[in-house]
C-alpha cells in the first residue's frame, strides 16, 4: 500500500471560488466603496479562474466545478457593476 495520497481538489479553484463570492457580496455597497472592493475582488478573482481553469484541465477535469461558479460569480459582478452596482445604489 502506497503512501501517496492524490489530490483531488484544486487549491486555487476554490480561492477563485472564495474570492468572487466576496467580490459579488461586497459590490452593491454604495459610494463607489463597491466598484472598489468588488470589483478589484472580481479582477483578482478572474486571474485565479485561469490559472485554476489551466490547472484543473491538466488533471483531466478534476477540481473544475470551483471553478465554473467563480467565473459565474465573477459575470455576477461585472454585470452587476455595469448596471450601476457600487456606484449609485
């Protein structure tokens, strides 16, 4: 019996993961304190979806699922901010 234990998460999916969330959470705060926060979290959070995306497609899909509600959270936001979200709410 090996020692070795696979991973089967991705790391970095689910900080993307966790990421956007706050960043879609944060947004509607008004003032532009939400296009700040919210959106900065969202750019950062974009960032980790492709590097988890690239990571998650070399282990054959494993780990991905974090990752496709990231990228939906982080539309969430974008199209949140697009509408007026953190600016005049």
């Amino acid at each position: 019996m090996s020692s070795y234990v696979e991973r089967r998460s991705n790391p970095t999916a689910w900080a993307a993961f966790w990421v956007a969330l706050l960043g879609l959470i944060l947004m509607p705060i008004p003032l532009f304190i939400g296009l700040i926060l919210g959106g900065g979290l969202s750019l950062v959070a974009a960032v980790l979806v492709v590097i988890a995306l690239l990571k998650g497609l070399a282990r054959s899909g494993r780990g991905i699922a974090p990752v496709v509600f990231a990228a939906i959270f982080v539309l969430l936001t974008w199209g949140g901010i697009s509408i007026g979200g953190g600016t005049i709410w």
